[in-house]
C-alpha cells in the first residue's frame, strides 16, 4: 500500500508584519548611512527566488553545477557519516540540490524528517508540500524566518545535520560569519553535524562573470531589491536609473555587489516619510560573495566549536562541500 503524504507543519515566526518591520528598519538605518546599503536578504520575494532560480541554471553561474557534481558523488558518503536522521536545510529555497541527500538518506533507511527554513512564505510552502509528497511517510516541518534570528526556533530531536549550501555563508563579512557559526553552534546537540557549501577562491575573470552573465538575469535579480521596496514600502523607484555593478576585491576576496545610481535623484518613502538623494553614481551596496580557502574556513567551524570532519571539492577544484561536527 502506498503511503499517503502527511501535510507539512509551517511554523511562521516571520510574519508579514513582522517582514515588513524588519525591511523599515533596515531601509531606515542602510539609506542613511554612509555609505548606503542594504541586505541581500530582501532580493527574495517571490520574483527573486524565481530570478534567483534561473541564474543557478545560467552557464556562467558554475556554483550549483559543481556542488551538484558533489552532492552526487557524495551524498551518499555524507549520509553516513552524518548518521542523521533529519535533515534541517538554511535558505532551504526550492530544495533542488537537497533531493539528492534526501534520497541518499531514504535509501540508507535514516530518513525520518525533514526541516526547511526561509524567510520567504511562499516559496517555502510550495517546496513543502512537494517535499511532503515526494518522501511520503518522513515527516516535514517548515520555518518561515530568518537564519540570523530564528536558528533557536528550530525543531529539536533526533539526529540533525543542518545544510547550508550554494555558498550562502559568503554573504556575511568574517565577523558576521563568526556571529552565525556561533548561534548555530548554539542550537546544536553533540554529535550533530554541520554541512556547508563553500565557493573557492580562483580566477577573478570566472568570478565576475558568474555575477554579471551575459543574459543580465543577474543584473534583474539585483535590481528586484528595488522592486521589493516600491511593492512592499510604496518607494519610487525607476529601475532604468540604476545600474548592476559586480566587482571583485582581492584584498579581502570577495564579490562586491552594488547599485549605481545613473543620475542624481530623489527616491521617496511615503510610508515612511523618508526621501533619500543619491548623486550621480553613487553606489548602493547591496551583496558581497566572499570566496574561502580551505584552512581558512576550517579555522572559521573550528573556532565556532565546529569539528571539520570531511572536506570534498568537484573534479575541477572549484567549489567545496565540508562536514562538521558538533563537538
């Protein structure tokens, strides 16, 4: 007999309230400072997990192929090493590239739940309920928040291994980083593990053009934070006056990802009672995509109380899969 899916639990602790008070204060406090900006969070409505898709399928974009390319030589491999028996995903988006530990886990008859966490509803509720179907009988659990807010809030039991991959760790500066691998830590039982996606430092040609593809879906999904503020806050925006602009810095090897301003002008917050001027190309910061060697990143868990356990790269040595143990 087939087994029947279970409807999955959403658990919302990020309401659109509690969004939209979040994006005024960030709006309030990025736009005036100097120099401007704002965090990548607020790219992902629905239309930028949509645009956000699209760019892990350009040919520029090698980031999701190559960890991919791990996932299926290893899944497997991590699955018993984890010796989980829950997978907990950060960011969790469509859940594409989590299938293939989902299976690996199924098939090793370990698979017993499934956690999702992002800030956005409705994608979130969408990769649920397929998720709900596709693993039939493996309970399902979703949680609308933020990584930096709500990692406390998520279930407990049984034996987790929280995945965090595509890279999404190289958003956040060294001391940002250090802020999140502690808190994780934090929620974390001994003997659960930690697996995390890593993009590799290499040539800064490769780099730039994964961000700035010849298609420009990267340039419309970085102009969808702008998007995400005249629908969500009545700004005014004129996405024609602003222009993507990636860049790489060597110093501190990182993608620095911005808006320019085309002209000068006045963008105003009605809601808020907020006018902001920017001069003739002026940049809004908007990402950063920091690039990490191993032995850097392994001191970063290290220190977070994180034990690297496995470290795994694609062929080409472009990207990193590592797996961590609580200690």
């Amino acid at each position: 007999m087939t087994e029947t899916a279970a409807a999955p639990s959403i658990a919302v602790l990020l309401g659109p309230q509690d969004r939209l008070a979040a994006l005024e204060h960030d709006v309030r406090e990025g736009l005036t400072a100097t120099p401007k900006r704002l965090p990548p969070k607020w790219h992902y409505d629905e239309e930028g997990s949509r645009l956000f898709s699209l760019i892990t399928e350009l040919p520029e974009y090698y980031l999701t192929r190559c960890e991919r390319e791990i996932l299926e030589a290893r899944a497997g491999e991590i699955a018993s090493k984890s010796g989980a028996d829950t997978l907990v995903e950060l960011g969790a988006g469509t859940s594409q590239k989590t299938r293939l530990l989902l299976d690996a886990m199924r098939d090793a008859g370990t698979l017993r739940r499934i956690v999702l966490l992002d800030v956005d509803e409705a994608t979130l509720r969408t990769s649920a309920a397929q998720l709900a179907e596709e693993y039939a009988g493996v309970e399902v659990r979703g949680v609308v928040g933020d990584i930096q807010r709500h990692l406390g809030e998520l279930p407990r039991g049984g034996r987790r291994m929280v995945a965090f991959l595509g890279s999404s760790i190289g958003n956040f500066l060294p001391r940002e980083r250090g802020e999140f691998l502690a808190a994780l830590y934090a929620v974390m039982e001994p003997g659960e593990t930690f697996l995390l996606g890593a993009d590799l430092v290499k040539d800064p040609a490769r780099l730039v053009a994964a961000y700035d593809d010849a298609a420009g879906v990267t340039a419309r999904f970085s102009l969808n934070l702008l998007s995400v503020l005249n629908n969500e806050l009545g700004a005014d925006f004129d996405l024609w006056r602003w222009e993507h602009v990636p860049r790489w810095d060597a110093e501190r090897e990182l993608m620095d990802i911005r808006l320019r301003s085309r002209a000068e002008q006045v963008v105003r917050f009605p809601t808020l009672g907020l006018e902001v001027r920017f001069a003739e190309g002026e940049e809004l910061h908007t990402e950063i995509s920091a690039k990490f060697r191993r032995e850097g990143l392994e001191t970063e868990l290290a220190e977070a109380g994180l034990e690297p356990r496995a470290w795994w790269t694609d062929e080409a040595g472009d990207f990193a899969v590592s797996l961590s143990l609580a200690l």
